[in-house]
C-alpha cells in the first residue's frame, strides 16, 4: 500500500451505547483496500452493531467512521458507497432475480442495454448465470444468498459488508459457498468486512480476523497469527480447541524458564516475558501421547476419555494436580489408541504452547 | 430495526387519524351529560337528566328491550350454526368445500341494502309478515360470515393431531369436539359470539326494511334524529356505544388472552 | 386404522361413522340457501317483471331496466354515488397507508394500544358516526362554534355540512378503522429487513416506498379500496341524513322505490345494475393486478 492512499474503512474510537448496554468501546480499526477482514465473536460481543454503524443504520455515540479517508458519520445509508449482504436474502418477492440485482442500477436510471449487461455479469460471477428471469420463490437458500451477493456487488461498492450470510444455510450449502466467496473476493478484489461467530468459518476465508468480546477487540491479526498466538486465554478458547491450563513460572530467564504444570515442574525453553501466574495455552493437535517413560521433559497422566474421530484419536488426560483434563488430539493412520485408565506421557514442542499473564487465582 | 428512520410524518399523520376517529365520538358521549337542551359548544355542565329522561321513557326502553333480544337470539343461532359449519369447513377435503365457503362469505361483499331489499322482496313473496323475527333472520345472513371467518381460522390453526390422538386412544366425535376441540377454541368461539352480538345491536339498514311495527335501538336513534334536537340522542348513542365496547372488550380479551398464552408457550418451547 | 389420508381426515371427528364432517355444515348451507340464494333470486326476478303499486305482476319484461336507464336523475345520482364512493375510498387508503406503515414499522410499544383504540371504534354505530358528524359540522356544531368563538368568522361556515363533503367525511370515518388493519395485516409479512436491503442499496425514503412498498401492499390496498367504494357508493343512510341535496346517492334512489315510490321492478332493477357494475369494477382490478404481477406475493423468509 503506498503511503498516502486512504485505508478502505477507518474506525475512529468508535462508541456504541444504547440505553445501559455500551456495545462497541472506542473501537480503532483500519482496513487496508483488498482486504477481508473478519469480526469474529460470540453473539452479543458487538461485532454485528460495528458492521450496522459502517453500514450507516445506526449512529455511533462517539467516534466517526471514514471511507475512503471522508468522515461518513452524518451520511446515511443510501448514500453511503458500501452495500450489505444480510443473514437472510431479503429478496423483492415482486421482482423477479434480473429484477433484484438489478435494484440499484435502476434508481440510478442506467441505461437497459448497461443493466442486462452488468446484470449478467454478476450473476456469472456468482455462478447463477440465465437465472434472471426466476422467482425467489424458486430458488434454494443457497441460490438466494448468492443473488443477495450478486446484488449487492453489482454496484461495485467501495467496501461489501457480510453480516453471518452463511450462518441460516446448511453445512455443506455453507461449505460451497465459502469457497464461492473466497473466489469472488480474487476475482473482484473488493475490500469485504465478514461478521461470523463460527470461528473455522473466518480462519478459512480471511486476510485478517479481528476477535470480538463485550464491545471490544481483544485480538486483532492474520488468522495464523491468532490461532498459533492467541494474546489472551478467551481468544485462544474462542477460535478452535485449546487447553487453557493455569499454571505458574518458576524461574523466567531470556532462553527458559521453568515452569510447575499442576504438581511437576518441566524447564525448556519457552516463551520468555512471563513470570509467576500464568496461562499455559496448547492445543490439543500439539500434545503428542506416548508410553510412559521416566526420562526428559514431560508429564505422565492417566486417560480418562477416547473417542475415535477417523484420521486419529482424542483423548481426555488426567494430570496430577491439574483440575481439567487435558485434551489431546492424536492423528495416526494405524495407531494403537492407549485405553482408558491406561497412564501415558504427554509432551509438546516448547514453540507450540503460548504463555500468557495471569491476574487474579 | 431501521436505526434512524423513525417516519415522523407518518407519526403525526397516524396521531392526527386516531383523533380524527375518536373525537367525534368522545364530543356525542360529552354532550350526554350536558346539563342544557343546547347541542353546541360552550359546554355549561354535567347533568345525568337525560340518562334519566331517556332511561324512563317507554318506547326506548322496547327498543332497547327488542335489539337484545333479537341480537341474543341470533347470537346464539350463529354460534350453534357457525361452530358446526366452521368444523365442517375446516376438517373437510370435499370438494364442496370452496363452494360452500364462498356462499357462506357473499353477504360481507353486499351492501347491506340489497341484502336488506332481497329480503324484504323474498319476506312479501312468501307471505311472511314483518316482525323482529325477520329481523332475527336478516341479522343471522349478515353477522353469520363474520363469526365464520374468526372461528374457521381458530379451527385451522388447532393442531388437528390433537383430535387423531383422541379418535385413536377411542374417543367418539362428540367427545373429542367437546373434551379435545372445544377447550382450545372456546374463548375465540366467545369472542366471536360476541362480535356476532354487537353486529346485531348495532344493525339499522337490513332492519329498516324488514322490520314491522317494533323498534330496535338503532332504528329509535334514527327516527330520534329526524324528530328531536336535543342531547337525548346523545345519550342514547352514548348508551349503544358503551354496549359495544364493552362487547368488544370482551371479544379482545378472550381472544388475545389465547394468543398470549400461545406466545408465551412458544417462547418457552 | 390405516386408511388412505383424505378418509383419515374424515375419521378424525367420526371414527364411528364414514360421513364428511362437511355434513355438518349443511344446516347453515340450508339456511342460507332459504334466506340469501332464495331472496337473491325473487330480487333478481322483481327487477324482471312488471310493476304494480307497491306489487309485481307478471308478465316478464326488460321495462323496469329501461326505466333505471332512462331516468335522468338516476344518472346524476349513480355519478354522485361514483363520486362519492371514489372520493371515500380513496381518502380512506391514502390515509390509511401511512397509518398502517408506521404501526407496523415504527411504532414500537405504541403498537398495541393504537390497534386496541382502531379496532374499538370499529364497533362504534355507524348511525352514531353519522349522528356525530351532523353535531360537529352543523352550522351550531363544534367546528363554527369553535371558529366562532376565536373570532376568526363571522357567521356560520355552511359548506360544511348538506353536501358531498359531509357525506364523504363521515364515510371515511366510518371506513377507516377497517382499511387501517386491512393494511396493516397487508405489512406483517413485509419484513423490515426488506426495508433496509432497499435502503442499503440506495434507495431513499421515497424510492423505497415507490418500488418496494407501493408494489407489495398493492394487492390488500386494491381490494380495500373497491371494498370501501362498493359499499360507500350504495350507502343510502349518510346522503339522507348529511347529504342535503347536492349529496344525494343512487341508494337513496334505490330506497325511495320501494318505500315511497313503490315501483319495485326498478328499484331492483337500479340494484343490480349497481351490483354488475361493482363486480365488472372488481373484475377489472384484479386483472389489473394479475398483469402487473402484484396479485400474489410470494414470500419467502
């Protein structure tokens, strides 16, 4: 990006508070041209309300929104270069699918010849070529999205919001269509601001995810960035499966540290920068589960739970003196899983866990 | 949820239709207690010497006497007729089905003086002499669809299965309609009734020409004001308005008391 | 008990016996059969046959039509009763639009009691409505005595009352309340999600009223209107009550045929040239509709 070209979308300390609930807290937030940057949270965190306010339908309390480097805050909706893709289609019933891509071009007065051109181009885009002159009626939930898509689009507008248009669709519907949007986010290069609460969902689709909690960001980054190295304990929860174990650190030097996980204490050389309380964050593919074994860094646990998942095997650990269990995810074509009431040694590589600080018990 | 567009123009336009519809009315129930003969403003004060001068005098007391009576007898009529037509209507596949269901709703399209005219004419051909009876009738083609209507769809929107469950655990029809059916469409069915009641009340056209000698309250509010000018109508209409709301009322809470429930049953499911 | 579904259904109420529960509908068939298909029927016939004083005779003839047609103030008076009924209707829906609009969209917790207040004043008496109007425009009614009063005129307005306008106003008054749930039943499946799609796509106040508003409610707002019109233009008790002279409607006509006049083959006859009319007016719309595509919205979500 060359220095000097606006940001797609600023947010400026953006506020949001309706009667006692603040739902946004001086959010800050650019999102660079081209890009697809996912808010991603549980329902309630916020992220749908940031979306309506870039939108225009609702007013921030504080702070202003920019697009293209012009301060959009007063301007309404329709008069805002930035088009929405809904949770459910919202298509005209009167008007046929032409017809609706069509909407925006027609209060405009394009030219017919233009329309059916652009018309058809967008739907080719979306894969729904010839289907102009069908009724909402008669297409499927996934066929309507993408006509809600191809509406929305055609008006190549500066920034195409998605509010969780995914989220009322079935899995495999909800499948195709993600690799439906990734290829018309390539191909049309437009920046998109995706709202889901299904974490797997923004991992695959997205140039940046920004994790939503109580009106805030508690993380912001590339969608490696936030599984690999989660900043906090709820956005490690939050986007996939984590053990969150508490644990504290012994002795933090520059290379290693020690650190006490439940009774034992293993050194390697961890995550330096934390000291005393602490959130050992691992996930369960990076725990590997082996026979027990006296020697090296390691803890030794009993199984509690096996379930078989097809490439491998889950299991639930008991570590002395830990409250949880471990979870351990195990891929191995032809393994031999351990029972349940067998003890095992558990392990990982140093750089697969995260240390975070810990405040409070 | 339109965040900023909150139509204020079709706010005031909304405001300004409620009064339209309701000052009319409250300024004939004010002038009911006015203490004057006047019927103009400034309104002197309240007197209740026209409910008693009203409520004293014969003629209004038969009329009032004969509407209840005629209203009662064709409340009951259209409940006992309707429920029945209502379950056939709604528990059928026939292909009598559309057809009957289209004569039983003709007469909300009529005018209530053709139908009114027709029955006069059809009453003088087949030598029957006006009388409340005829007026009974007349009101029974014209409030029937109506009880039709709000009772076919309380009957549509019950859980047939329910009514399977009973016939296979080995209910009769007569106690699944009234062990099954009925505790679920009651209070619409009473709301219905009711409505059916107040449409009677307050029917003049279809009884102004098939009415013989009597009176019935509308009719006397009619004749009232071609002959009188004083707030003695007033309070004639303030009394058949308060018979109808309260009418309504009663309709309201019978059948909203349904729907809340429902909601609430939903929302917990 | 498995039997094929229609025949289950049929079992459901009379698992005894093999009779459609449509049966049960027979006695208010029969009843009506006697009082509205029977009545209809001698109506029709009346405005066939020949006229006597406050009698028909036979034999047939078509005189009673020719007559209806060739009076000359039937014809100013239908034109009247066209106007009026037109006038109602369409003041009727026109406010009634925006009424219904913001109840469904904007009301809020306002909803309930403005709908309990609508529906209420629907059961009030139509002669109390009338009878009400005749008090408030009056020439001593409450509009020149407030006027009055406030100095702004000198004596009393009389346009008021005694013609086409008071006729309209009370039938408004008395149609409202009904267009008003008509409609708004006619917006509960109209999602505002609808709305805002609309204005997301660009599409301001106005706009979206135009193409998405309008063409969805088209359809209830068509029929409401030819409902009020058809029974504002052959009411008979509001022009004879406010309607002075310049007021008068084909009811009145109508009425007057066969209590006063007694020539009863015409008043049919001017009844059910009316009742054509209305039908060829309904008839006309709903092809209107079907053309336009707005006859049947199907919805979706």
């Amino acid at each position: 990006m060359t220095a000097g070209a606006p940001y797609s979308v600023q947010i400026d300390g953006v506020t949001h508070r309706y009667g006692r609930v603040t739902a946004l807290q001086a959010i800050d937030l650019a999102v660079t041209p081209g890009e697809f940057v996912t808010f991603l949270g549980p329902s309630g965190c916020g992220k749908t309300t940031l979306l309506r306010v870039i939108a225009g339908f609702l007013r921030p309390s504080e702070g202003r929104v920019l697009l293209q480097g012009e301060d959009v805050s007063k301007v309404p909706p329709h008069l805002r270069p930035v088009n929405t893709v809904f949770q459910r289609p919202s298509l005209f019933p009167h008007l046929d699918v032409g017809e609706n891509v069509a909407f925006s071009l027609r209060l405009n007065r394009t030219p017919n010849a233009e329309v059916d051109r652009r018309v058809a181009e967008a739907l080719a885009l979306v894969r729904l070529a010839g289907l102009e002159r069908r009724r909402s009626h008669e297409l499927s939930g996934g066929q309507m999205q993408r006509v809600a898509l191809a509406r929305a689009l055609i008006g190549r507008p500066k920034v195409l919001l998605l509010d969780e248009p995914l989220s009322a669709l079935d899995l495999a519907i909800r499948l195709e269509m993600e690799e439906e949007l990734r290829r018309v986010h390539r191909e049309t290069g437009g920046t998109f601001i995706y709202v889901t609460h299904d974490q797997r969902e923004s991992l695959a689709l997205s140039d940046r995810v920004a994790v939503f909690r109580d009106g805030h960001i508690e993380q912001i980054g590339r969608p490696e960035e936030i599984y690999r190295r989660p900043a906090t304990p709820f956005v490690a929860r939050f986007v996939g499966d984590a053990n969150v174990l508490a644990i504290d650190v012994a002795a933090a030097g520059t290379n290693t540290s020690a650190i006490s996980v439940g009774s034992v204490t293993l050194t390697g050389s961890h995550m330096a920068g934390v000291d005393g309380a602490a959130w050992l964050v691992l996930r369960p593919e990076a725990v590997s589960v082996t026979e027990p074994s006296a020697c090296g860094n390691g803890l030794t646990g009993t199984v509690r739970d096996l379930a078989y998942r097809g490439a491998g095997y889950s299991y639930r650990i008991e570590l002395p003196g830990v409250p949880e269990l471990l979870k351990a995810e195990v891929v191995a074509a032809n393994a031999r899983p351990f029972p349940i009431g067998s003890r095992v040694r558990v392990s990982w590589e140093p750089a697969a866990c995260n240390l975070l600080p810990r405040q409070g018990p | 949820m339109q965040g900023i567009d909150r139509s204020p123009l079709s706010g005031a336009i909304s405001v300004a239709a409620l009064l339209f519809l309701v000052l009319p009315l409250t300024i004939v129930v004010l002038f009911s207690f006015h203490e004057t003969a006047s019927l103009s403003f400034p309104f002197t004060g309240f007197s209740l010497r026209w409910y008693r001068e009203v409520l004293s005098s014969a003629p209004f007391r038969d009329a009032a006497w004969n509407s209840l009576m005629v209203a009662t007898a064709v409340a009951i009529s259209t409940l006992v007729f309707g429920i029945l037509a209502a379950y056939g209507l709604s528990r059928t596949s026939s292909r009598w089905r559309a057809p009957l269901a289209l004569l039983f709703f003709v007469p909300i399209t009529l005018p209530g003086l053709f139908l009114g005219l027709a029955l006069l004419v059809f009453f003088a051909q087949a030598g029957l002499k006006l009388s409340l009876v005829t007026v009974a009738l007349g009101h029974f083609i014209y409030v029937f669809p109506y009880f039709l209507l709000i009772a076919k769809a309380a009957l549509d929107r019950m859980d047939v299965a329910m009514e399977e469950a009973a016939a296979d655990l080995g209910a009769g029809p007569w106690s699944i309609f009234h062990k099954v059916t009925l505790p679920q469409i009651w209070p619409v069915v009473i709301g219905a009734a009711s409505l059916a009641f107040a449409l009677s009340f307050d029917e003049f056209v279809i009884t102004f020409f098939v009415i013989g000698s009597q009176s019935t309250l509308p009719l006397y509010i009619w004749s009232s004001m071609r002959r009188t000018i004083d707030p003695s109508i007033n309070t004639i209409s303030t009394l058949l308005l308060a018979v109808t709301l309260l009418l309504f009322a009663i309709a309201f809470v019978l059948t909203l008391r349904r729907d809340l429930a429902r909601g609430r049953a939903e929302a917990a499911a | 008990m498995t039997t094929s579904p229609d025949a289950r259904i049929s079992r459901t109420a009379f698992s005894l016996s093999p009779r459609d529960p449509i049966a049960l509908a027979v006695p208010a068939a029969v009843g009506f059969a006697i009082l509205l298909a029977a009545p209809i029927a001698v109506f029709i016939a009346y405005s066939l046959l020949t006229a006597r004083l406050f009698a028909v005779a036979t034999p047939f003839t078509l005189d009673a039509y020719r007559r209806a047609l060739g009076y000359g103030l039937n014809g100013t008076l239908a034109l009247n009763s066209i106007a009026v009924g037109f006038l109602g209707a369409a003041a009727s829906v026109a406010l009634a639009l925006p009424v219904a609009y913001w109840l469904r969209y904007a009301a809020g917790r306002w909803q309930m009691p403005f709908l309990f207040v609508i529906t209420a004043s629907m059961f009030a008496s139509y002669l109390v409505r009338i009878y009400a109007w005749r008090t408030i425009l009056g020439a001593n009614g409450a509009i020149n005595q407030t006027l009055q009063g406030m100095r702004l005129i000198d004596a009393p307005l009389e346009f008021l009352i005694y013609n086409r306008l008071s006729v309209t106003l009370a039938l408004v008054h008395i149609f409202l309340p009904y267009v008003v749930l008509v409609l708004y039943a006619g917006f509960r499946p109209i999602a505002p999600a609808l709305l805002e799609a609309a204005q997301d796509l660009g599409a301001n106040a106005w706009r979206r009223w135009r193409r998405v508003v309008l063409p969805l409610i088209a359809a209830p707002a068509a029929t409401t209107f030819l409902f009020v019109f058809i029974l504002s233009a052959s009411d008979y008790v509001t022009p004879q009550l406010i309607g002075g002279t310049s007021g008068q409607m084909l009811g009145v006509q109508i009425q007057a045929n066969f209590k006063a006049v007694g020539d009863w083959p015409q008043g049919a006859a001017i009844s059910i040239l009316m009742l054509l009319a209305f039908l060829a007016s309904y008839a006309l719309t709903l092809a209107g509709l079907r053309v336009a595509r707005l006859d049947r919205i199907r919805w979706v979500d």
